[in-house]
C-alpha cells in the first residue's frame, strides 16, 4: 500500500507553444474582412444569327443617365450633380402625379399581394471607356440608393417597417412591385459619341 | 532542504498552472479558424476600392471568383509597366483570358453550385472604365452574368 507510485504528471507547456503557433499560421494565411460591393446581373449576349430586334420601349419609360470621360453627368437631357440624381431617379420611378412624361405604370398582380401599379421605367446607364471607375460606382450607388428609399417606402406604407426588417416573402413582394430595371448599355453605343 | 542550512530556507513559490493556457489558446484558434477564409491569391496589382454606400454582402464566398484590376504593385512596375492590369489568380493576364479562367472556376464547382457563381469584379477606384467595359462584355461572351462590383462601405454611416 504504501508503495504506490505516483504516476508523473506530463508537462503540459509547451502545448501552449504549439497552439500559438497554429494560431499565428491562420492569422497570417487567412482574411477576415466581409466582402461587399454592388450585385447586378448583366444582359446575356444577343446570338449572332438571331435578327437584333429593336426593343420597342416608349420613350417615356426610358431614362438616360450617361457619364462622359471627365465624370460630368446627364440625366435625361439636363446635366446634373451625382447628389441630384437620386431624387431624380425616384421621382422617375414613383411618378406620383401620373405625368405623361414620365414612365407609365401597368396593373400587376403580386402573389401575396394583390394588384400593383407596377412602373415600366427603364434606367439606361451608358458610360465612356475613359469615365473612372470610381464615377461609375457613385453612380451605381445612387442608383440603387433610389430603388432601396422607394422599396422602404412601399415596405412602411403597407408593413410599417422598413425593408430590411421584413420577412423574405414580404421583401420579393417590395422587389416585385419595384424592380430594379437598370440596363448597362452595349459598349458600341457609347464608342460613338 | 533544511539540511542545507537556514541560508537556503526560502519557500518556494509553487508553479502556476499553465495547463489552462493552451484551451484558452486552442479557443482563439478555432475562432479564428471559423470566422476567418483563406487567402487564397497574393496581390499583384493595387486595389483600393471605391466607396459605396448601399454595398451588401457577398453571399456565397466559396462560389465567387475574383477579377482583379488596378496598377501593377511596385515590385512588378519596371516589368508591367503602370497602366492598370487585369489579375487573375496569380498571374497578370489580358481580357482573352478570362474566358478559360470562367471555365476553370465553373469546373471546379459542383453542378448544382455553378449557377450561382458569381464573378466579383475588384477594381480600384481610379482605373478607367474602358477595361472593364471589356472584362464585362468577355464576362457575358462566357455567360457569366451575375457579378459584383466590389466595393466598401464608407466609413462614418
């Protein structure tokens, strides 16, 4: 009995050193910031055999936003500052004195919904090849800024919450009755000017 | 000890146990291993990202394949020159690439995934549009039509 030895404890640490060093390996391999950025889906290309069929799109439903190579914008046919365009845009879309100059609206069944004068309004953004990026993406952003202020008021009049808090069908509700309808012209158009 | 004499009659400080650190440690490891991915490309090319406010998130990490554009970093300059350059993966490449890089990143996924890739274009903000009109309509030759403009979130919200 009295001869029972004591098992030695095992010395524990350096598992410490070792567990440091594997944390320092993925500090150094791996990265952590999210990444974000601004989705879109670009226009499949037309097949070459297929006759290019000149979309018929009312004037009306269409607005121009060009950005030229030195950053200056048009909006439709009056220059403006990046700050105005998403006024302009929003007014665009909403159109909420049903003037005949701007797009017109077409009664759309919703699932989940019901009907909702859904707008034809197209944006038509056209840039030059030597616009900065940087321009482009300001733009892109205002954009998109219009769509989310109109998406939030539609999701405050009929949820009274803004988008972000609404559930996923909710939120394809609000996409559906405002699309975001933004078209990235063909390069050819804008070569021209 | 006390056979050595008074000289020497110190109490000994008993050890701390250490044996707690490595859990400790061991827990930092797999936070980060969880929250974190590899960095799988090293940069050749110089990108600062634009600002934009109404950025969202990418969802699909593991399915995104990155088009990176901007000046060669300094290291490359006497080689590349300064013009703004397209990287892909490793390498510095022209815009007829792109379309085997799209097919090899297809490849790689799995089919049901490949319908979701999205192609996140990392530009830096002062390049001119030129390029990347190109990278786009090489992008939609390949039907690879959902991408991104990765940009970040401007700091004061």
């Amino acid at each position: 009995m009295a001869s029972k030895k004591k098992v030695p404890a095992m010395n524990t640490s350096s598992t410490a050193d070792i567990a440091f060093l594997l944390l320092c390996y993925f500090l150094m391999t791996t990265t952590m910031g999210s990444q974000t950025g601004l989705s879109r889906r670009l226009p499949p290309m037309p097949d070459q055999n297929q006759k290019v069929e000149d979309q018929k799109v009312n004037r009306r439903n269409i607005i121009v936003v060009k950005i030229n190579s030195a950053d200056r914008l048009l909006a439709g046919s009056e220059p403006m500052d990046v700050s105005q365009l998403k006024d302009k845009i929003k007014e665009f879309l909403s159109n909420p004195a049903d003037d005949p100059t701007l797009p017109e609206k077409t009664m759309t069944d919703i699932e989940g919904y019901g009907q909702y004068p859904v707008s034809k309004g197209v944006i038509s953004l056209q840039n030059d090849r030597g616009t900065s990026y940087h321009a482009y993406i300001a733009v892109q952003n205002e954009l998109v800024k219009a769509i989310d202020e109109l998406r939030d008021e539609f999701a405050f009049k009929n949820y009274g919450k803004p988008y972000l808090n609404l559930t996923e069908e909710q939120q394809d509700i609000a996409k559906k009755a405002i699309p975001q309808n933004i078209s990235e012209a063909e390069p050819k158009d804008v070569s021209k000017k | 000890m006390s056979k050595f004499g008074g000289s020497n009659n110190k109490k000994e400080v008993p050890a701390m146990t250490s044996s707690s650190l490595s859990d400790i440690v061991f827990m930092l490891l797999f936070f980060f291993m969880v929250t974190t991915q590899l960095r799988d490309t090293e940069n050749k090319v110089v990108v600062k990202l634009p600002e934009a406010s109404q950025s969202v998130k990418l969802e699909r990490k593991d399915l995104a394949s990155y088009i990176n554009i901007g000046t060669p970093t300094l290291q490359y300059q006497n080689q590349y020159g300064t013009d703004a350059r397209i990287q892909l993966n490793d390498s510095f490449k022209t815009v007829d690439d792109i379309r085997d890089f799209i097919a090899a990143e297809r490849e790689s996924m799995s089919e049901g995934d490949r319908q979701f890739m999205t192609t996140v274009i990392k530009a830096d903000e002062d390049v001119r549009m030129g390029i990347i009109t190109d990278v786009k309509q090489e992008l939609r030759r390949c039907s690879a039509l959902k991408i991104m403009y990765q940009a970040r979130r401007p700091a004061t919200d």
